[in-house]
C-alpha cells in the first residue's frame, strides 16, 4: 500500500475534483488512519477501529467522483457498490456479503500482480528454455555421448536464443499444447454471467471438463501463453490467498454510494420493506463480523466504509439508528457556483475543454475556448441548476454538448481548419434554449 501523508492524497484528489475540500481532507485522514494503525504495536492495534465516512451533498458535486479517483490512488483493495443494489432482486436483495468478496478478489488480483513482478525473471528465463526446446527438438543421445555433437547443438541453441532476443522469430509458428475451460455457452448465459456471484461462477468453472488442445501459433503468443503458465507455476497460490485476506482486513475501503436510498419514506410496506432490510444486512459488514468465501474466513472489523448520498428527500437520522452510529464522520459536499463550474471546465487533468480539444485534433480540427465562451457556459449552468432541479456538474455536459454538436457533426469535412468557441458562439447555441424554461428542461 503507497503511504501517501494525508496532504499528497489530498493534492492527487485536486488534479480532478475542484473544491470539496472538507470531503478531501476527511478520505485522506482516514486513509491515513489504517497505514498507522498499521504502525502500532500488535496489542492496540486491535483496539483501532475504522473511522468510517458519510459523505452527503447534492447530486452531480463530485462525491462518487472522490471516491473513483481515491480508489486508483490509494493502492489499497477497493470496491465501490450502489446500496440500491441489493434492494434489487427478492425480498432482502442480493447478498450483501458479495461485497466482501468482491474486496477479497481485488485484494487477490492485486498480490497476485505483483508477485508476477517478483517471479518476472524467472519465468521469463524458463520460458525462453522452453521455447528453445520447441524450436530444437531434444536429439535422444543413446550411450556415450559425442562431445562434438553436444557442442554443435549448444551453439545451435545459442544463435536461435540470439534471434529470439532480438524478436527475429516472433511470427515464426511452434506447436503447444493449449488448455482451455470449455464453457457452454447456454448454461452462462442462462444464469446471466453478470448476477452470478463470484462464488458460483467459480464452482461452476471448475465443474467444466478442461480440455488440452495441440495449437499452432505464432512465437509471440506462445510465449505469452508459457510465460502465464510459468507465473502460476512458481507463484505460491496459498500464500497469495494468505496475503490477500490480510490485506482486505487491513487496507480494504468499501465505498458505499446512494445509502440515502436505503431511507424509507415512512410507508410500513412494499420497496421500504426490503431497503429496511438491506439496512439491517448492512450493519454486521459495517460493525464487523467474519463472511466466509471460498478462500477462507475474511473478518470485517477493519475494513473502512466510505457512504454517500445526496440526501435531499431524506436525512442520515432516518436511517437506521444502529446504522448512523457507525458512519461518525460526516462531510457535506458544496454546491457548486459559478466560478467552480470554470474551473471544472479547463482545470482536471479530465476537464472538458480538454477532452473536446483532443477529440476534434483527431479530425484535424483545432478548436480553443475563449474565456468569455467558458464563463458564459459556467454561467448558464449556474443560472439553470437554480431554475430548475440541479444536475451539478453534470450539466455542463449537457451544456457542452450542445455548444459543440454541429462542429462535431461536420468536424470530419473540416480538417485543417481552426475554430474559435467565443462568447458569441456560446450564446448562439444557447441562449435560445436556456431562455425558454420548457424547451431547456429537455435539452440541458
Ligand atoms: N467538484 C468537482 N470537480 C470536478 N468534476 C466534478 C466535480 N463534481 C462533479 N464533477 C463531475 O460531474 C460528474 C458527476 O459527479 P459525481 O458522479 O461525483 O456526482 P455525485 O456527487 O456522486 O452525484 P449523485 O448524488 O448523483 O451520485 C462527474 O463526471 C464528475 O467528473
Ligand atoms: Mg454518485
């Protein structure tokens, strides 16, 4: 895990996410927490629980978005799952400790990466000998052994090891013995690979006959093949699944999004029924109690829960009382004004502007925005998500899209040419929408 101070984490969310800095702040102290908890002496170590997080602000201001860059950053196993999703299918919804499980296969997936970097070397020198012993096929020497014979098939070996260093030989064909899982297709898609559980999925994988076929392929792809082969080969399966279960007690985050539908609307029946339910699934994952997967038992007492809602029809307080005193820390995101909308349009290292500029590039069409065109859009999504309900940064998509639809129709019989967005640009396309209340409900 990257041990990023708190400020470096913050300062990583700042390259995409404009203001928020309470919520920032708040993911990286907790973030911060586990690395020294991690420090502390095995006998208090236990005592730390996870400062867990709630997140609450309107909708489109950058909650989900903090939590998907946090994830690539933090190098920790993470997964992000809608509350709404287990209130789905059935009466109380799909499994909630899924969610365990899907951290302990991230978790398995990143320790098994790296230990490819680890075994890397070797398994790339042992692919190479095997290559080798398929390109020169091993001469039985009967009896004594002919020195000279040896010696020539030694140098033999090493000219072809030259050429395949030197990618000489990619596309030449070897014969390999391929195995393959056959999967009947019927039976996965019946079941709908999606819904399936991890679990399931991999019962049923190892039900399917494997089958070994002789293949014909290029050196570039058998070497690929072996190469994989050779990583699972020297690659320690028990002690991955050790180090993985560790890793998701220690480290793994679990962002929990739209908790705030899990509120019922004070109605004893139907839909709040099971959104109660989920609640109540919920909160021995969030209290802590041990799930069981197919790898081993995974205790939950460590693992950081980040929620998130927009909370607008509901507040924290009607959700479950048990439920609430497990997230003790709040954050309320912003609305976003104005001057924020400017800087999202130009600063992330994502920021529209950019995106459109290098897209109309591939059509060889090189396209600025003014200043006055960016404030003009900032400010007619400012003036509409205060009319009407407010999308959040989300209508300057829309606004966007609208500014740039015609040149992006005809940007492919424009190449070579230049084109400069200015405010009159801008107001061309917009005004006449974003003046009719009716007409911009459906466009913007
Ligand atoms: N503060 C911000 N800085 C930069 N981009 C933002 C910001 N807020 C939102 N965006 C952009 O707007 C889009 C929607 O934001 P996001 O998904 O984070 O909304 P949300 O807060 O989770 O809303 P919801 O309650 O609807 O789930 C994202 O694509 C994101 O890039
Ligand atoms: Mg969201």
């Amino acid at each position: 895990m990257k041990e990023l101070t708190p400020k470096e984490i913050v300062s990583e969310l700042d390259r995409y996410i404009v203001g928020q800095q309470d919520a920032k702040r708040s993911v990286a102290v907790a973030i911060r927490n586990r690395w020294r908890r991690q420090q502390l002496p095995e006998s208090i170590r236990e005592e730390v629980g996870p400062k867990n997080i709630l997140m609450m602000g309107p909708t489109g201001v950058g909650k989900t978005e903090i939590a998907r860059r946090l994830a690539s950053l933090v190098g920790a196993p993470f997964v992000k799952v809608e509350a709404t999703k287990y209130t789905e299918v059935g009466y109380h919804g799909r499994d909630v400790e899924s969610m365990i499980r899907d951290l302990l296969d991230r978790a398995i997936t990143m320790v098994r990466d790296e230990q490819r970097e680890v075994v890397r070397q070797e398994a790339e020198r042992l692919t190479e000998e095997h290559l080798l012993d398929l390109l020169i096929p091993a001469v039985e020497t009967m009896g004594e052994s002919d020195p000279e014979a040896d010696d020539r098939r030694h140098r033999n070996r090493e000219k072809y090891r030259t050429k395949l260093r030197e990618g000489e030989m990619e596309d030449r064909p070897v014969e390999l013995s391929v195995t393959q899982k056959i999967a009947p297709q019927g039976i996965f898609a019946t079941i709908g690979g999606e819904s399936m559980d991890a679990d399931t999925q991999g019962f049923l994988e190892k039900l399917m006959p494997s089958q070994s076929k002789r293949r014909r392929i290029p050196i570039r792809e058998a070497r690929k093949i072996m190469f994989d082969e050779e990583c699972d080969r020297l690659i320690d399966d028990d002690k991955v699944t050790e180090l993985a279960i560790q890793r998701t007690q220690n480290s793994g985050i679990i962002f929990l999004d739209e908790l705030d539908k899990l509120c019922d609307s004070g109605r004893a029946h139907g839909p709040d029924i099971s959104r109660q339910g989920v609640q109540r699934d919920l909160l021995p994952m969030v209290e802590g109690c041990t799930v069981s997967t197919r790898h081993g038992q995974v205790s939950t007492d460590h693992i950081l829960f980040i929620a998130a809602g927009a909370f607008h029809g509901s507040k924290p307080s009607d959700l479950m009382p048990e439920l609430q005193g497990r997230f003790p820390i709040r954050v309320e995101l912003t609305d976003l004004n104005k001057e924020d909308f400017l800087r999202i349009l130009t600063e992330p290292e994502n920021a529209l502007t950019k995106q459109h500029v290098a897209l109309m590039a591939t059509e060889g069409v090189k396209i600025s925005f003014s200043s006055d065109a960016l404030s003009a859009m900032a400010e007619i999504a400012e003036k509409l998500n205060k009319s009407a309900q407010s999308t959040g940064a989300r209508r300057l998509y829309t606004i966007m899209e609208r500014v740039v639809e015609e040149l992006s129709f005809e940007a492919s019989d424009r190449s070579g040419e230049t084109v400069a967005i200015d405010e009159e640009f801008v107001r061309d396309r917009l005004s006449e929408i974003a003046a009719d209340e009716d007409l911009s409900r459906f466009i913007l």
